[in-house]
C-alpha cells in the first residue's frame, strides 16, 4: 500500500486549490512542530529547494525569513503555526511563487503517528493546469518530508536513548599505541558516543552528536579540524570545542586524549 496519497484539487477556492498530498508520518506531533518552527535546517536538510536561508523574525507563532532557491531565486516565506487547529500555514509574501499558500494540518493517529495533509493554493494557475502543477508540488513535498522524516526520527532515536542511557560504559579507555590506531575512530565513553581524530598532528575527541539538536556530526566530513553538522550547518573546531559560525553552542565536557606508557588514554570528564 502506498504510505502517501494525492487528491485532486477544490474547484471553488478564492486562491485555486491545485491538490493536496496526504501522508502518515512515523513520529509525534511534538517532533513536527518543532520541525516546523526550525527554519534553520532548509538549505541543510533540504538543499536541493533551498540555497540560502536569513530569518527576519521568529517566535512560537511561527517563523519569517528571506530564502533563496538553487538557482538563486529570492521569495520571502512567513509560517504561522496554530496549535489550537493542529495547522501551520506557510504563505509566499514575496518573489517566487508570491501569493501562494500551503495549509498542512496533522492528525496524531496513536503510536506515535501522524496523518498529515497538505494543500497547496497557488494563485493564477487555470482549472486546466490544476491537476498538473498539484502532482508537482506533491511529488515536491514527498522529497521534503522524506528528509523531513528521517531528520525526525533519527532525533527521536536519540532522545529516547538519552533517556534510557542508563547504560554507562567504561570512564576510561586504552586504545594501545599510537602508531597503531585506525583513524578517525569512533568510541562510546561514560555512555556517550565520540569521534577520535588526528588534527594537525594532536589528537582531538569530539561528539557523535551535535549539542545543538542531536545531529549526526559522526557522518559529517572534517576539513581542517572544522566539523559542519547536517542539520543545521553549525560549524565547531574540534580541537577547542568552540562553535565557529557564530551560534552560541559549543562541546561541553570534552573527554581528555593523552599518551600514557606509550597507550593512548581517553578519559571522560562528566
Ligand atoms: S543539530 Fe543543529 S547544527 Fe547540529
Ligand atoms: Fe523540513
């Protein structure tokens, strides 16, 4: 069974309803608002629709923000979030697409699921065109919410086991020497997970995940001790643990690597 359905378009709508894409989500509610309100992962997550992103105000009610699309497009997007009608209507104020909106309500259907349906209004389009310019922007947010959903559930994965992490593995470990270690390597210490790696010639120990929303910095490429997570771009020196694009996060309780007799030693701090 397809886990997604299209419906054809409204005919009376004051901006023409071109269609709508349905789907159930295997997450909870509380994941997808907190989606919604994170205009920081666009051009991360979904870089392919997004280039560039610069919020111009934000808050629980939703978001604003100036956004370009690859081909350098600019249009500015406004979210509004309404818990009370579990909806969140996403307007283009200006520039591609100007005018058009897209209203998603969700419907938690237990098991930590979500039925989400999507309607896309998009000015000026003839009732001829309607169906066509629908499957496209439902074939559209089919790829977004596939990197939507993966996003979330991996996020989820991780504050589950964060708090069943009763887990604790060792405090301290030998890695043997030196010479003989395969890097980067990857190591779980005081029941977190790490990345050892070789910077300039010094060891560095850094997070698997990112201390801003959980990301997974493990599968993120390291150039020049520069570590930039997925998600949302946030970039870290893992030699000083220090966020080096500006947001306020850091690495905190850094594990310490030294060389004892000969063996490499992580301690964990915390
Ligand atoms: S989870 Fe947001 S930058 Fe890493
Ligand atoms: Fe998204």
């Amino acid at each position: 069974m397809p886990d997604h359905e299209v419906i054809p378009a409204f005919a009376e709508s004051v901006i023409p309803h071109v269609g709508t894409y349905r789907r159930v989500l295997p997450v909870t509610l509380e994941r997808m608002y907190e989606n919604t309100l994170d205009w920081e992962h666009l051009p991360y997550v979904h870089a392919s629709s997004f280039a560039t992103i610069s919020c111009l105000n934000s808050g629980n009610w939703g978001w604003r923000a100036e956004v370009t699309n690859p081909r350098a497009a600019a249009s500015v997007i406004e979210l509004r979030l309404d818990r009370n009608c579990r909806r969140w209507i996403t307007r283009t104020l200006s520039g591609v697409n100007q005018g058009s909106e897209i209203w998603t309500h969700a419907f938690p259907i237990g098991g930590d699921r979500v039925d989400i349906v999507v309607d896309f209004f998009v000015p000026e389009v003839e009732p001829a065109a309607r169906a066509k310019v629908g499957a496209a922007y439902a074939t559209l947010y089919s790829q977004l919410y596939d990197e939507d959903v993966a996003m979330m559930v991996s996020r989820q994965k991780q504050l589950d086991r964060r708090v069943s992490a009763a887990v604790e593995t060792e405090r301290e470990l030998k890695l043997g020497s030196r010479a003989e270690l395969q890097l980067p390597a990857r190591l779980s210490l005081a029941g977190r997970d790490y990345v050892l790696v070789e910077v300039g010639g010094e060891l560095a120990v850094y997070p698997a995940l990112c201390p801003h929303q959980l990301g997974p910095l493990h599968t993120a490429r390291l150039e020049f001790g520069i570590v930039a997570c997925p998600w949302h771009g946030y970039r870290f020196d893992v030699l000083t643990g220090e966020c080096v694009s500006g947001q306020s996060c850091r690495f905190s309780q850094m594990p310490q690597v030294a060389e004892r007799d000969g063996e490499v030693v992580v301690t964990a701090v915390h």
